[in-house]
C-alpha cells in the first residue's frame, strides 16, 4: 500500500499506529498527525522502542480543510486514517476529495453540539468520491467495524435469511480508577446518555437511556449487564440485511460506573449546553472530559478481557 497519514494521537491513533506499524510489508511510510506534535512524538518513540521502525510525525489541525488539503498534496498517501474526533470526519473528508485520497474512518459524523449519530451528512458524500475515483471506508473500528464484517458473513455463508441481530461489546477490564472512559470522554459519555433506540419489525423504536437491561453469558467473561444503546452500525445494517425483522446493540456497564455517570448526569455535568465560567463560554462535558483520566493512560494499567460480537438468529436450508 506504501504510505499512509494516520489524523489523531490520542488512545485510539496510539494503537493504529502500533498495529499498523507491525506490518512493514503493507505500510511502508506511516505518517502520524495531530494538532498536539507532542502526543505525535511520543508514540513515535514508543513504536521505535516496541517495533524497531521509525514513523513520521506532523503539526495538522484537522478542522483547517485548506491546511490538511495542501499537507495532502504534498504527501501524497495511498489512505487518510481518520481517528481523531467524530466533529471532524466531513472536514476531513472534504480533505480528501480535493487531494483525491482514499479515507477511512471508525465513527460516524456527530455535529458538535448535539450528540446526534447519522451516516446521513457522510453518505451524501458517496456521488462524490465515486467521481472522484477514490474510496471512503465508514466506520471501521471494531463496533462499527469488525461487528459488520460478522453479520456480512453470516448473511453470505451461514443463513438464507437473517431474523434478528443482538450486538453485544462487554468490557471486563479493570483499570483502577474509581471512573474513567475506555476511549474519549466526550463522546463516550454523549453516546451513552443520549435515547436508546433499535430496529423493529421496520421502524425505529426509541427508549430511555439506559432503560432496558439484560444479563448476558459472555463466552470466557461469564455473566454481565448489559443495557441498549443506539450505535451507528443499526443504521446501516438494517438497511443492507435482507429479511431483517429486529436489530439491537447492547453494551456491559458495572453499577459502579453507572453510579457515578448518574452522579455526573444529576450535577450537570455531562451536558453540551454552554454554560459561562469567569467569562468564557464552556460545556460541562469538556470541562468533565479535562479532569479525567486520559484513555490513552489506561492501557498499560488495565487487566482483563472484552468481547465483541453478534447473537445471530435466522433460517437455513427451511429451519
């Protein structure tokens, strides 16, 4: 593939460019960006420490399309991965229409200030980048991601027909801290405060957060909660599996953690209404988001296990 630009440094552009480093023969020129060049350098000397090669590193605001047109251009990459903030997929995009380079993301677009998941504002793209001969790769993390890889095989090899579709990410790792989020606080706690909803019978069901519960058998995990959420893989996978009747995502919370979410919900502090603060305009959650632990600290400090997949119901062969 030879190079590629990696946009994002935080805990999820840590690991991509460690995996992708691990693999020389298909990523030969890797090229990390972020606004903070200190983050950049950082996991550019881990990666020569922990994978004996050295990395690029470079100065990009994200949210500047003209800036990350021009570094494109330059650079020349084969793919733009994008693991920076959920707010800056249409401008990177954007990006790489006008340098014509292949993107690839893990998160759906969520405008700034409303916690809103739709692949509406990303699939309006889809004319334009088909003219434009490059691809655009959605939501390729592991949920949204590997989950529709699953349920893609399962549709082609396993079943005549899919019924239902049960989502299931569990986390049993333990970090340490009393309250911490696995990946960006911002957006992890928007995606889990906001209305749940699922896929029924041809119509979308909503519900109230966190409001309908399961305990679910994990493989290796053994029993855990698990509660519903809306995740942005139900919009395009009840749109492409056919015979589809019902789809759900569901996500293992411990009532520690709930416990302290809701501590957080009652005070205010999880909103993305601005409030005024000596002067200056500030949402709570940016402010929550300051005072946590950086997720990108967590890995070396948590043990356990997660599991991700798909509870898979359909007919095959009449049954």
């Amino acid at each position: 593939m030879s190079k590629i630009v990696i946009i994002g440094a935080g805990g999820v552009g840590n690991v991509t460019a460690h995996k992708c480093a691990q693999l020389p023969e298909i990523f030969t020129e890797i090229i990390l960006a972020s606004r903070t060049l200190s983050k950049c350098e950082a996991i550019a000397t881990d990666i020569v420490k922990k994978q004996g090669r050295k990395i690029r590193i470079a100065e990009l605001d994200a949210d500047d399309v003209e800036a990350t047109t021009r570094f494109l251009k330059i650079e020349r990459p084969k793919l733009l991965i994008n693991v920076a903030l959920p707010y800056q997929d249409l401008a990177l995009m954007d990006a790489c229409l006008a340098a014509r380079v292949n993107y690839l993301d893990t998160a759906n677009y969520e405008p700034l200030n409303e916690a809103k998941y739709e692949y509406k504002w990303q699939w309006a793209y889809q004319e334009r980048f088909k003219k434009a001969g490059i691809t655009a790769l959605l939501g390729s993390g592991f949920d949204p991601g590997v989950t529709n890889v699953f349920c893609a095989y399962a549709q082609k090899y396993l079943f005549d027909t899919i019924e239902t579709i049960d989502i299931l990410d569990a986390n049993a790792g333990d970090h340490g801290y009393p309250f911490a989020t696995n990946f960006n606080p911002e957006i992890n706690i928007r995606e889990i405060t906001q209305k749940g909803r699922y896929w029924d019978c041809g119509k979308w069901e909503e519900v109230e957060p966190m409001s309908q519960h399961r305990v679910y058998d994990f493989p290796v995990l053994g029993k855990m909660d698990a509660y519903l959420l809306y995740h942005e893989e139900l919009e395009s996978l009840s749109k492409n599996i056919k015979g589809l009747k019902r789809i759900r995502f569901w996500m293992t919370f411990s009532q520690n953690y709930l416990k302290y979410l809701r501590v957080l919900e009652d005070i205010g502090m999880t909103s993305i209404d601005a409030v005024d603060f000596k002067g200056q305009q500030i949402q709570p959650i940016e402010f929550l988001k300051a005072v946590l632990p950086d997720p990108a600290s967590l890995g070396p400090r948590t043990k356990g296990k997660t599991c991700i997949g798909c509870d898979i119901e359909g007919i095959k062969n009449g049954v």
